[in-house]
C-alpha cells in the first residue's frame, strides 16, 4: 500500500499547539512552525478507521483496557525489540511526561536529588524542580560530532541523596541510539548505588540510522530490576493528542510504588479513543510505519545535503534516532539571544532553541523534519536567503 506523505494538510482550524501562531510575537506570526515534536501527517488509515468505528457508537462513557489492548502492545514490544514483557508488568499513564512526574512522586521523596543528562528534553528538569527534587547535571560530552555519557563525572556526583536517574534512549535532542555497552555500564552504576533508571523511550521506533535500540530493562536482569520504561505510539503514529502512555515495569515493588501515584492523582483511566488508536496502530500500522521511516531518512538526507551545500556554516549532528535534527549554529557566532532571532524573525523559523534542553544546549537549535519535503524545502530556503542577508 502506498501511503501519501507529501501532501500538505491544514492543521490551523485544529487548535493544533504547534501551529497556533498566536504564542509568537507581532511580526512573527508567518514563521514556519518545526518546533514541537508531533508530525504533518495523516495519522495511519487504519488507526483513523478504528476511531471512526467507535465513535459511531453513540456512548463514551467509563470504558476498561481490552485484551486486544494489551495483546497489540506486547506483541508489538516482542516484535520490534525483542523483548517478551508480561501483562502485569504494563501500567498506564495519559502520557510520556505525567508518567515521568508519577515517577518522581513515587521513587524519591522532596530534596532527593535526580541525575539528568542534559541538553535534554526540558520536562525532565520541570518533573525534577516542580517536585520540589534537586537536579542534578551530568552533562553529555560531545566529541568530533558525536555525543557521548560521561561516566566518571556521574559516579563522582552520586552521593546518599542521589535515588533515580532519567535516560532519555533514544536521545533527544542530540539524536543518539545507545549501543549496548554504554547501557551496561550506566547500569552497573546505577545498581550499584541503589539508583532507579526512568527510560524515557517514547522515540525507540523512530530509528534512522543503523544503530540498533536497545530497551534499557533488556540489558540484563540487574536492568530489569531497576528500570521503568515509559513508551507511547505518539511519535511512532502521530498521536499526541489522544493521551496514552505505557511504563513497563518488572519489579513489583517498583510497579506497585508507581501504580499507587496513578490511583491518588487520579489517572487510572485513559483515553477511550488513545486506546483504539493503540491498538490498531500496534496491530494494524507497521507498513505505515516502515513507510515513514523512509520517508523521514530521505527528509534528513534533504536536510543534510542543504546545509552542507547552502549553509555549511551551520552543522547537522548524526540523526541515529528521533525526527528531531541537532543543529549546530555556533560558526555563526550570534549570541544565543541573537539566534533565536535570526531563525524566528529573519529566517522566519519557528525551532526549539538550544538553551531550552539545559547546559550544552547554547548555540544549538533543534529542527522538528517530521513534515511533507515541500515544507522542509521551504523552510531551508529562508533560512539560505537569511543567513546570505545576514552575511
């Protein structure tokens, strides 16, 4: 079946949070949007025909998990990770970033410290601070254009307080897929210390690159004993806004600490539409998937051979994983402050800045590809006649 990615749909009657100009500023309010991280394209048929047949029943009232629901995603967590996960080990959450604060809440107690590897994804750090939790940096090393973990400055930073550490696997925004070892060794370190790894992999089927996902809790039982691993179909299919979530969690004391949270804040339901759309989508959508996955290599490729040609002052990392580019801007030489403007009011450019995923992040934006080529296109076009105004 062929599907159609290069079709241009009007998101801007939807409400769609990442087109709504009205949060930029007066004169901005044209820039191209390629910020947040959902996608410009159709979700799966087969995802939008099963919603269709279950809102043409009239109720929607309180509804329980079916057995297909459950049956769909651990077929699919066998299939694409290899990795046979057990009914009672999956508990649900309305989204990736709630299960991340439902983990703070469950596995640390105020003033704890939490480690981040930053630049990375900023609700990790709200899920730390807002929870009243000490954040603590344990900065990625980026070396001849490939970022690494650091492992002797996490050791030397983990002292009596320090109980859980957020992975984000596959990266964003830098776009790694870890390799094996480094997943063992950042393990040996958190279980010798007593520390809980939160893996955040809601991009591990977004792989472009030929690096092979490893899921954090397959590495070894010792991994498995301390990891939960936080997993949607929102990115794979485009989904976001139907609120679902999976934490897999094989310890039980973990799970039950977890499953606690949920029920005292309330969020033991889901969305009766998120669980169609799973379903369908795990059971129904990998040749769609398969298909974007072409398509968004053939988009990063367009992206790479641009700038090279175009704009070689500005540098593309490595995309292992993710739909998310990371741009290296720093030959520009603009402050941070003087970036944001350049990409938003010259280039006309709606990106995520580089300072908002945290130290490292200066002098960088990130890019969201996820897009008809035509828009990409466009948007590199800006960007060429902005930096040679500029130059």
């Amino acid at each position: 079946m062929n599907y159609d990615f290069d079709s241009i749909i009007d998101r801007t009657s939807t409400h769609s949070l990442k087109w709504d100009t009205r949060r930029l500023p007066p004169g901005c309010k044209d820039a191209l949007p390629l910020w947040v991280a959902d996608m410009d394209f159709a979700c799966p048929p087969e995802v939008v025909s099963a919603i269709q047949e279950r809102a043409a029943h009239p109720i929607y009232g309180y509804t329980g998990r079916s057995q297909g629901n459950y049956q769909s995603f651990i077929a699919w967590m066998q299939r694409r990770n290899g990795w046979k996960i057990q009914k009672d080990w999956i508990v649900f959450s309305p989204g990736v970033v709630p299960a991340l604060n439902l983990a703070v809440l469950g596995y640390t107690q105020p003033g704890d410290k939490i480690i981040l590897q930053p630049p990375v994804y900023y609700p990790f750090a709200s899920a730390v601070l807002n929870n009243g939790r000490q954040l603590v940096e344990n900065p990625l090393v980026l070396d001849n254009g490939r970022y690494t973990m650091d492992f002797s400055d996490l050791e030397n930073k983990i002292d009596s307080r320090t109980k859980l550490l957020i992975l984000c696997s596959p990266h964003n925004p830098v776009g790694r897929v870890w390799r094996k070892e480094e997943l063992e060794r950042l393990v040996d370190i958190c279980a010798k210390h007593d520390i809980v790894i939160i893996s955040d992999e809601i991009h591990s089927d977004i792989i472009l690159g030929t690096e092979v996902h490893h899921c954090t809790a397959t590495i070894s039982e010792k991994a498995a004993a301390i990891t939960v691993t936080l997993t949607a179909p929102n990115k794979t299919f485009n989904l976001a806004g139907l609120q679902i979530a999976n934490a897999i969690i094989p310890n039980k004391r973990l799970r039950d600490a977890f499953a606690i949270q949920t029920e005292n804040i309330g969020l033991g339901l889901s969305n009766i539409f998120g669980m169609v759309a799973q379903e369908a989508a795990y059971e129904k959508a990998e040749p769609w998937l398969e298909a974007l996955l072409a398509y968004l290599k053939g988009n990063f490729e367009f992206l790479k051979n641009f700038l090279a040609e175009h704009i070689p002052a500005i540098k593309v990392l490595p995309l292992e994983g993710t739909y998310l580019p990371w741009l290296d801007c720093r030959a520009l030489g603009l402050s941070d402050a003087e970036l944001h403007d350049f990409f938003l009011k010259k280039a006309k450019l709606w990106l995520d800045d580089g300072t908002m995923f945290g130290t490292g992040g200066s002098g960088f934006m990130r890019i969201n590809i996820a897009c008809p080529r035509a828009i990409l296109k466009q948007a590199l076009e800006q960007l060429e006649a902005a930096a040679l105004q500029a130059s």
